[in-house]
C-alpha cells in the first residue's frame, strides 16, 4: 500500500478525537454549571417545588435506573447520614423504608430527581414504616414542623452535594 493509502484513516482518526473532545468539553461545561447554579441555591435552600424539577414519567414505576443507582451507590451514605434512624420520630430499632421526601412518587418523584438548573438533588428520606405511612403523599411543608424541615434540608444539601459528583469527569 502506498502512503497516500493512509491519509483518509488518519484524517478519519484525527476527526474522531476532535468530537469527543468537543464532547467532552461539553460535559464539563455543563457540570461546571449545574455545580455553580448548586451552591447558589443551597445558599438560599433547594427548591421543595415540583415546578422547579424536570419529572420523568419512569419515575412512576416501582422500580427505574435512576432509583436502583440511588440504591445501589448512596443508599449508605444516606442511611449514615441519618445516623441509621427514621428521618420523623428517629427511632433506630426499626425497619427503615425509603420515603420519597418533597415529590412523592405517585407524582413522578425518584429517590433523586434533576433540577430544572441542571444539578440531582436528593428526595429521598429514610422513615419507619409508620411514620411514612402516616406520611403517605403529603406534601414535607405540610407533614412536618418547620423546624424539622429545615434540618431536613440542610441534610438533602449535603447529600445532593454528594449524590452530583462534581469533581469527577465521567458519566
Ligand atoms: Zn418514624
């Protein structure tokens, strides 16, 4: 083969690398975003309304991606950071279930929903099995104190801070 023969594979290769530059440059833009537009609303207190988040439909089953990746890598950091207790009455001896803290699930709420601002905030709230029945699809402004939702949401700030990864560059 002559080597002309190469030329359009490494014109070819040489097109490649620069999309998944350009793609990549992309990604960390839009993570760089999200990351500022996060701190300057946790500043202020993440959003508890449902207009303010993008609702995906799957979220209404029982089970989805984004609800088993929650599962699967923040349920114990979630569980740690309420000390193993029922986010309502903290009793510690109990089955803990998982409530879906400010958008219920019948709604469309995931265990962690987006942001319309581009950053997951986390809705999830470990609860007895009472309290979360006592609970049902009450909106948290109405279900608890307000004392207590504020805790609650200084808790939903650090781990949303978690749960969005801001210093890593995949995904
Ligand atoms: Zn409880």
């Amino acid at each position: 083969m002559k080597p002309v023969g190469y030329l359009p594979f490494i014109l070819f290769s040489f097109w490649l690398l620069l999309i998944v530059l350009k793609k990549r440059k992309a990604l960390q833009e839009e993570k760089r975003r999200a990351r500022k537009a996060f701190l300057e609303d946790s500043k202020v207190g993440l959003s508890l309304k449902k207009k303010d988040y993008l609702i995906d439909q799957r979220g209404i089953e029982r089970s989805n991606p984004i609800e088993r990746k929650f599962k699967r890598r923040f349920l114990f950091e979630l569980l740690e950071t309420f000390h193993h207790q029922c986010a309502s009455c903290h009793k510690g001896d109990v089955k803990l279930t998982l409530d879906h803290f400010f958008i219920p699930k019948s709604q469309g709420g995931n265990l962690m929903v987006k942001s319309k601002r581009g950053y997951w905030v986390c809705n999830a709230l470990p609860m007895c099995r009472k309290c979360n029945q006592r609970k049902r699809d009450l909106p948290a402004e109405q279900f608890f104190q307000p004392e207590k939702l504020h805790e609650l949401k200084l808790k939903m700030v650090e781990l949303s801070w978690l749960i969005n990864d801001f210093y890593r560059d995949d995904e």
